[in-house]
C-alpha cells in the first residue's frame, strides 16, 4: 500500500530543502507519494458571487502552475500530487490530513532569528500541535552534524513504532541510533513508618548506582526483543526535566536528528506542553514526532 505524505510548500527559502527531504523520507518509507499543498489567504472584498468564483478559479489554476512548476524543477525520485485551496494555512493543512490519513506530513521552521537559529512558524506550530499524524520538522541541516539519530524512550509500546522506522532509515543511511532513557529520580528514599507518618534518608551513591544498573538491564532487554539491526548506543539520564536531558545530549552528541513518540491520544493533548512540545521549539536539529490517529 502506498505511503500518503503531506509536503505543505510557502516557497520560502527553506521550501526547495523540504521537498528533497520529504522525498528521501519517501523513499525510507517505501511505495511513497509525495502530496504537495499550497494555500493562498481567503480572497477579500468580492460582492458578487459570479466574479468570486471567477476569481478563485482563476488564482487556483495559477497557483497550481506554479507548484507544478517549482516541484518538476527538482527533479525528485517518488511519485508527486498536487493539491490547491484557498484558505487560512494551518486549517488546510490538518483539513488535507484528515482526508488523506497521511503517514507523515514534513514541515520546515522557515522562521529564524537574528541568531540564524530556527523556530516554529504560526502554521508549523498549529500542524504540530493539532494533527494526529506523525509530523517531521525541518529545520535545516548543518554539515557538521553527527550521523546519529536520538530516540527517547520510555520502554511502552508506543516507542515500537518509532524504533523500527529509525532502525529501516539507519540500514539505509548509515546513521546510529542513540536511544536515551531519563529516569526522574530523586536523590532521597521515602519510607513510611510504624505510626503511618513519612520520613526519608538520603541515596547514597551505590543505591544510585544500583537504579542505574537495574534500568540499563530494562533498556538491554527491551532492545533485545525488538531484533533492530543497525548500530546502536544508549544512555541512561537522571533529572527532573526530560526533555532538557535530551536537549543537553543532542548538544553533546551534535546529533542530526531526534525520533520520538507523542503519549497523548487525544486530539486537544496531542503532546502540547509535553516534552516532545518542547524539543519541537527549542531543538535546532530536524525532529519527527510520531502520532497514532486512534
């Protein structure tokens, strides 16, 4: 069955990387059909509805020349689709999703600031934040980045799905995988007393090791079962805040991507304000986000 994925395309500066990365994506995923959207705004100040729809129709067929054109200059490997409304952006956007079921929609944080460091656009953000299909954002690629792929994981189910696409594009990239699990610890031990009332004492250092150990043994055994062929390392964290954890090791790695899963299955939690929200903003790497619609 072929792969639907959504490319919304603004022609930015940033578009012509977007449309090369959702091809290769495509190709990742296999049998891929590249989906290409351009909105223009709500057309204002019609009166009479005959000239409207002359008009619409007309800035309709030449926006689709235009995708067409830009998208044939480049050249791309998998199959392309070409889809025009007139509307507010975001809204078309997860409206296009909700019709096609897409298995990803590649987006670019075209916005950037005087730091040359990207951000989420209005429109990225809304996608982001409001679809319930697995999302990549792009935010350019630097050549000193490390061919290393981040995967957070809290050993559930719903990390499985984001895994084996890591391992599939590593096989095919060459890419290692850095699966990273932060346990939020503390350094105190709370027990409850004889009269009911609580006390704790302190961690000392081989109680703390003894944790580490005993999640390194989850993580080995979770990763056993899931036969993932490519080369892989993990680390065990310790903090609070998850996702600064994993901000810090992308820093560290340089690591050129991060895969992880959203938790929530809700339309109006679909991991706003979570951690996964927060890399979404903060992270300058490209970062997938996977959703199950459910």
């Amino acid at each position: 069955m072929s792969k639907n994925i959504i490319v919304p395309i603004d022609y930015t500066l940033i578009s012509e990387d977007v449309a090369y990365v959702a091809d290769v994506w495509a190709s990742h995923l296999g049998d891929g059909i590249l989906h290409f959207l351009h909105v223009n705004p709500p057309l204002r100040h019609f009166v009479n509805p005959e000239l409207y729809e002359s008009a619409k129709q007309d800035v309709s067929q030449k926006a689709l020349n235009k995708l067409t054109g830009f998208v044939e200059t480049l050249g791309l490997n998998n199959p392309v689709e070409f889809h025009h409304v007139i509307g507010e952006p975001s809204y078309e956007i997860v409206q296009l999703a909700n019709q096609l079921h897409p298995d990803l929609i590649v987006m670019g944080a075209h916005a950037h600031t005087e730091e040359d460091r990207f951000f989420l656009g209005s429109n990225t953000d809304f996608v982001v934040h409001h679809c319930q299909y697995p999302t990549l954002v792009y935010k350019g690629h630097e050549e000193s980045y490390a061919r290393v792929i981040i995967i957070p994981t809290d050993f559930q189910a719903n990390n499985i799905p984001v895994i084996q696409l890591a391992d599939k594009r590593a096989q095919q990239t060459g890419e290692e995988l850095c699966f990273v699990h932060v346990e939020r610890s503390s350094k105190f031990h709370f027990l409850q007393l004889e009269d009911g009332s609580w006390d704790y004492d302190r961690l000392d250092e081989s109680q703390l090791q003894q944790e580490h150990t005993e999640i390194e043994t989850r993580m080995k055994e979770f990763l056993n079962t899931l036969n993932i062929k490519s080369k892989y390392q993990f680390r065990i964290l310790f903090g609070n805040k998850v996702y600064l954890k994993i901000l810090d090791l992308q820093q560290e790695l340089h690591a050129g991507m991060i895969m992880m899963a959203s938790h929530s299955s809700t339309f109006k939690k679909l991991f706003h304000g979570s951690n996964a929200g927060y890399l979404m903003h903060h992270v300058q790497c490209p970062m997938y986000v996977h959703k199950t619609n459910s």
